[in-house]
C-alpha cells in the first residue's frame, strides 16, 4: 500500500524538537525523511538527557521513521556532496540560528538555484524580519512573547510556562501544514517556495481566542486556574484516593444538567432554583462545587469519568504521564507504541502518529543511527562509489 507522502523527499537539518516534529510527521505520513547531520556527534539531542549509553529518549521521539546521512558542511567536498542532494531532492527544512545558512552560503537564494522546485522551509524563534529577527528563542521565551504564559495558572501565581510544546512542537506542525501547502502549489506552478514559520507566531496562532477575549472585555485575559468560562461543572474535582494527580475534569453544558445531576444520583437538583440555569449555577458555584466534589471524592477518576461519559456528560481523568503511556485506549489507535532500538536495552515507548489516513496508515519504524544510511544515500543521491564513500569516511566528511 503506497503512502500520502512517498515519492516526496525531505532533508532535515533539524535538531532538538520544533523541527524535527515537522519531519517526523511527515516521515509518518510516508515521506523518505532524511536526517543531515554532522559526522562528529550529530543531533545534539542525541546526547541530552541519556539515560543509557545510546541515543536519549529526547532524539528517539523525535526521529522515527527518518535515514540518516552525515556531512562535514565546513568542508568545500561536504557543501558539495550537500548541493548534489538538494538537487535530488523536494524539502529543506531547517532551524538553525539566524543567518547561519546563509553565512555557509546555503541560504534559499542559493539553494533555489540548484533545484527551483525546492521548498526551502525555515523555522525561526521570532522570523527573518520585524524587530526581535535576530534573537534567539527556545520554548519558554516562545510563549512568554506569545502571550500563553500571562493566561496559564491561578491568579494569585505568576505567569506560568505550559509543559506541553506549543512553541516547539506546535511549530513543528505548523511548518508541516506550509511544507504540504507548498507542495500543493508547485503541482500548478512547477516551482517551490521560501516557506517560513516562527514560535512566536504558531503560540499567537494557538492563543487567538484569548486575544478574541482581550477585545471583547477591553482587558487582558486574566489567568483563571482550571475554571473554564462561567459553567458549573466546568473544573477539576478531586477523587479517591486523593493522590496529587487524582483529579477528573468535568465539563458540563446547560443541556446536559439533567444527565449531570442524575448520574451522580442528585436529580433533586435538576430543578432547583439555585442551580437550574446556567447563570444560576455560576453565582451559587461556592455551594454547588462542594456537592460535586463530594460525589467525585468518593470515586476514583477513571470510575468518574466512565460513569460521566456514559451518562453522556464530557469528564476526563487526569492521566499522569504513567498513566498515559499505558492508556488502553491509546495503545488501540496505536498512539503508544514499542519501538526497538538497536543500541538501547529493551524496547522503550514512543507516540505514533495522530492522523489516521484510510488508505495510508502510518507505521512507525525505529529513529537512524547516525550515519547509518551515508554510504546508500550519497550513492544514490550524489553518483559515489562505493570506494569513494570510504574515503570519505577516512577523511571525516561523513
């Protein structure tokens, strides 16, 4: 069975997570990605965070489904080898410092050159242009400037960052949706394009419902812990056993009070007047949250939540981390999966991939060790010999 992507093909000059979250969904999707890496050490993410004497979790989850193939691009023979892919090749994607491809003399006026059909896609913490082009960025800056950071939290806390990548990962799928976009144009032009995506705008991207509050209300957004809006139930509530993660999120609608008050056995307050309405529910929270909680403590939060969704009212456990990885329904839509590795101990989990494609499902296969496809790449791609490919390695260009 063919896949969405096959025939495209992808040069990743990644590292740590943004962009290579762009190629790994790509490479699920069927693309042949190719990892560009540096002949001494590679990815630094291969050394963050190990945990064994292997390439760390941090680059595993990032880079299945990918090949790998090393280049010395401070050399005259690597930048060459280098322009011989390109040419063999659809994507770019990139994410190093401001300026530094061009500095090399392979920034997108260069590289368009070679192949028109290229798709030079650039991935930057604020961009190529506007006022903050030449900083740096990492997650956190990402969504401190974005705005994401002054609405997470309690009130009575500062700012606060949020675990979850939307900076680095959210811009990762971000560039994958303009990568595809481009694709799509060079079907009627023939020609590719400079694609660029920043973290800070993928974070505004994301936080645009609160800039749509800021408008309506003429005042920043103010930080409201869990609450969401001004429905009742629509929080966290503690259960049994009272661990720090033994919470469910309950979210519960006007239509779908009566459901609500039956499921936890308190029909008597369907028609109550003080939490009747939605409206009324919010002005007596204090007296209602207590009586929910009572309920919900009694319970654990995956007896809530089943108890809940069977009754047609939207709750949700909150999973550790633990908890997600062994989360049966995630393991049956294949969105946790075993992978192998060669060079670690055992089988470790990783995510699969979030879009389900009919005729195309993804299979996940394990991240490239560095280098590992050099000699069948550059033989492919750029006409070496196989004696050639040794030298080469001899001479530390791959």
């Amino acid at each position: 069975m063919s896949k969405a992507l096959e025939g495209v093909r992808v040069i990743d000059m990644t590292h740590n997570q943004a962009g290579p979250a762009c190629t790994q969904i790509l490479a699920f999707l069927g693309a042949d990605v190719i990892k560009l890496e540096h002949p001494k050490g590679g990815d630094v993410a291969r050394i963050v965070q190990r945990d064994q004497d292997s390439d760390s979790l941090f680059f595993l989850i990032l880079n299945a489904n990918k090949r790998s193939l090393t280049l010395d691009l401070k050399t005259d023979e690597g930048k060459d080898l280098f322009k011989k892919v390109i040419a063999e090749s659809d994507v770019l994607v990139e994410n190093f410092a401001p300026g530094a491809l061009d500095r090399m003399g392979l920034g997108y006026d260069t590289l368009s050159k070679i192949n028109p059909r290229l798709i030079y896609s650039t991935i930057k913490g604020f961009g190529t242009y506007g006022p903050y082009s030449d900083f740096k960025s990492f997650e956190p800056i990402a969504q401190a400037m974005g705005g994401a950071m002054s609405v997470t939290g309690f009130p009575e806390n500062p700012p606060t960052y949020v675990w979850p990548a939307i900076g680095d990962s959210g811009t990762g799928m971000h560039m994958a949706i303009g990568i595809l976009a481009a694709l799509q144009q060079r079907h009627a032009t023939g020609k590719g394009q400079h694609v660029e995506v920043s973290m800070q705008d993928s974070v505004v991207n994301i936080m645009r419902v609160a800039l749509r509050d800021h408008q309506r209300f003429n005042t920043p957004k103010p930080r409201a812990g869990n609450q969401l809006g001004d429905t009742v139930p629509g929080s966290t509530y503690k259960c049994s056993p009272g661990g720090s993660n033994d919470y469910v999120y309950i979210f519960a609608q006007q239509q779908m009070w009566p459901a609500f008050a039956k499921a936890i056995g308190r029909e008597d307050l369907t028609d109550d007047a003080k939490f009747s309405t939605h409206a009324a529910r919010w002005e007596n929270k204090d007296e209602l949250n207590p009586i929910i909680e009572e309920w919900t403590s009694q319970r654990t939060k995956h007896e809530v939540m089943k108890q809940l969704g069977d009754a047609g009212v939207p709750s949700g456990a909150c999973q550790d981390t633990g908890e997600v990885l062994e989360d049966p329904h995630l393991v049956a839509r294949e969105m946790i999966v075993d992978i192998d590795y060669p060079l670690r101990d055992g089988t470790y989990k990783t995510v699969g991939c979030p879009i389900k494609l009919s005729d195309s499902p993804a299979e996940i296969t394990r991240p490239p060790e560095l280098g590992e496809h050099s000699g069948d790449l550059l033989q492919a791609l750029a006409g070496v010999s196989p004696e050639d490919v040794e030298k080469l390695r001899d001479d530390g260009v791959i």
